[in-house]
C-alpha cells in the first residue's frame, strides 16, 4: 500500500494456510495501532522516497 | 578381476566447455560485480581462482563512476535488490592496475563493459584490444542511452543491434551480450544481439525490483529501486534461457551461439538444470556472497551427478530437457 495500492489480493498464501487472509487482516490491524494510523487509506501511496 | 565399486567414478566426467573460443575447465563463472576485480577473493581462504572456468570482472565503464548512494543492498525472500550504480574506477585504470595482477591464475578473465552512449561501448571495446589477460568482453546493456532519451539500450532491438554492431567494428575478442529479463520478448532482443556480432548470450541480468521499510515508509534502497538476484530469480531465468535456446536452435543456422545462464544458481543441481534448459555454461553471482557452498565442493558434486546420470560430457545435456507433450 505504501507503494501504490488500494487493496491486495492474496493468492499462493491460501495453498500454505486456509487462514492467510485473516491472519493478514489482523496483522494489518496491529500493524496500524502501533504505528498510530487510524485509517488504512493514509498508507496508499505513502513512500517518501 | 577388477569390481566396480558403487559410488566411484572410475572415468572421470569431462566438464571441459568452449564459449565462443575461450576454453574453459569447467561450464562454472563468476558473475560480474558480485567478485570485485578478483583481487579481494585471494584474500578468502580456501577459494582459489583456478577452481573456476571463468570469472567476470566487475562493470566497468569509460569513466570512473561514483556509483549510487547507501544503501545499495537490500535482504528480501529468496534474495537480494541491489543498486550499485556502477561504481567503478573506469577502464584505464582496470587495464593498467587489475588485469596484470589477474594474468598470475590459469582461469579465463572476462571483461564486462557497461556505456551511456554507443560512442562510450564503442570506445572503451577499442582500449581493451591489444591488452593481454582478457579473453573476452561481456557487454552489460542493462544500461539506459543517455544520447538518446535515456531509454535503455536492453529494451529495444534496433538500440540493441546498434551499439553491439559497433563494439564488434571494434574488437576481434570473443564477444557476449548480456541480455536482461525485463522485456516482453527475450527473444527479440537475442535476435538483434545475434544480427549485431554477438558470439554467445548470457542471461539473466538482475530482475527489476523495490523493498520497502514500513517503519520509516522509506525504501530500503538509496537509489530507491535496484535489481533483484538469487534463488527467487532462478525460474525466471531457467525459462528464458529455455525460450532463447529454442529460437536459437531453430533459427540459428549460420553461427553456433552459446548460452550463460545467470540467475540463483546455487548447487551443482542447479546447474544441471540450466543446462537441460539450453545453456553451456553458467555464472554465479549472489551465492558467493553467502558461502553455503564452495565452487569446489559444486564441481564435485556436478562430476557425481553426471556418473549418476551415465553421461560423461557435460556437454551432451545441453538442451536436453523432456518437453511434456
Ligand atoms: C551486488 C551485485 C552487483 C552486480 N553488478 C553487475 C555489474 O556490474 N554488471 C552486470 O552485468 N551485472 C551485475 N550484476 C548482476 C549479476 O552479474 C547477475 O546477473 C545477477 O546477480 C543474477 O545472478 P545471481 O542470482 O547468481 O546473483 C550484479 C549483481 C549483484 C548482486
């Protein structure tokens, strides 16, 4: 998302966990309370280069 | 009567290769910039430069260059991304300080050139002629035509043709084109290299790539891209060498153009299959920097795998991968 994206797709993961896509989601939730970010729109495109 | 024992090779295996002339003792090369000038790699204990067939000097270009700001490696999965920009103390200095220290080691010492203009290859293949200690030059055209737009000359045929038909005009070396893997059609670009004077191919170049720290939002590359090499590359580059081999062996019918595969190699086993795909030889790069292996311990495992095989030239795999009909 930093990069560009709006939303992921997640594919070969589902073959090595059913769970991959839940646990992503969660990841992502932690991942947004430690760094302080209340909305997951701020991260689209946010690469300071 | 004498019993075979299982195991031991009673006939050694011949891993001799001929690339464009230059002889080597094994299809094993050290890839360019992951290898310095071969000065530092004296220095590491149990490596000796002779246990290879050829080593492939660093990228050099007409100028010293600078080269990118730190830092220029970055660890991902199966990988790194590297942007090195080139750094270099430009061919002059290459000529006179390196290659007289290399001319001591029985192993084939291959030049890779690098330009920003058709003028720059063309000159610096010109200062190359006549210096003893190079066999042969392997052009990196991965690098973008500042005359011209800045386009890169590997995208485009016609800019491919070009600067390779000049640098051939200038040099009666044995001469390989360095072919990268971002482009639609490799083969289009074989083509044009072949048309333009190229003795051999090799492939891949290092596959363009970005990582980012989500700490810092920054990327973790100073130049903020690189090219991504290792493991992760290597069926990227299996497939290529497959695509070009096939084209060549079809296509080809006036010239014998051997291939180099580069890519992720890291075991004898490897090796092999890049072989089966089409190549002759083949260069390792990013592995070097890891020593899980030695290049002595992955020709020796090469010579088992061919007695295991039944073969006993190295050479009679080239290709020989069975299609699933
Ligand atoms: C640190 C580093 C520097 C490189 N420098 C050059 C270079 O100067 N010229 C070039 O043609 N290729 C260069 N390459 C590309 C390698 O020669 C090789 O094509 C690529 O890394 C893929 O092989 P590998 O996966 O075994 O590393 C470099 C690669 C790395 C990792």
């Amino acid at each position: 998302m930093l990069a560009g994206a709006t939303a992921v797709a997640v594919g070969t993961a589902n073959f090595v966990n059913p769970y991959s896509t839940i646990d992503i989601i969660n990841g992502i939730e932690s991942f947004m309370e430690k760094n302080n970010i209340i909305d997951v729109k701020e991260l689209i495109g946010g690469l300071r280069c | 009567m004498q019993k075979k024992l299982p195991g031991i090779n009673i006939e050694k295996p011949d891993l001799s290769v001929e690339i464009a002339g230059i002889k080597m003792n094994n299809p094993i090369m050290i890839a360019s910039g992951t290898f310095g000038y071969g000065t530092e790699f004296s220095e590491v204990e149990g490596f000796s430069h002779d246990e290879v067939g050829a080593i492939v000097l660093k990228g050099t270009t007409l100028n010293k260059t600078r080269g990118n700001p730190i830092p220029r490696i970055a660890e991902v999965d199966c990988g790194i991304i590297n942007s090195i920009g080139l750094q270099n103390p430009g061919i002059d200095f290459v000529l006179k300080n390196y290659i007289p220290k290399l001319r001591q080691y029985k192993t084939k010492i291959i030049l890779n050139i690098a330009g920003y203009s058709e003028d720059e290859y063309k000159e610096i293949a010109k200062r190359i002629n006549d210096v003893n200690g190079v066999h042969g030059i392997e052009v990196n055209i991965s690098c973008p035509n500042i005359k011209e737009g800045g386009m890169q000359f590997c995208l485009d045929p016609k800019m491919t043709f070009r600067v390779i038909e000049k640098i051939r005009g200038e040099t009666k070396l044995p001469l390989i084109v360095k072919l990268s893997p971002n482009v639609t059609d490799i083969v289009q670009i074989a083509k044009a290299a072949i048309e333009g004077g190229a003795d051999a191919l090799s492939l891949i170049n290092t596959v363009t790539a970005m990582a980012i720290d989500t700490k810092t939002k920054r990327p973790k590359l100073g130049a903020n891209f690189g090219g991504l090499s290792g493991p992760a590359i290597k069926p990227i580059a299996i497939h290529k060498i497959f695509q070009t081999y096939q084209y060549i062996s079809q296509y080809v019918k006036d010239k014998k153009i051997p291939l180099i595969g580069i890519g992720g190699i890291e075991s004898a086993d490897d090796i092999i299959e890049f072989i089966l795909a089409g190549a002759n030889a083949v260069q390792i790069g990013t592995s070097t920097m890891i020593y899980k292996t030695t290049i002595e311990q992955i020709i020796s495992d090469i010579a088992n795998r061919l007695s295991e095989l039944n073969e006993k030239k190295i050479n009679n795999l080239v290709g020989k991968v069975i299609l699933n009909t």
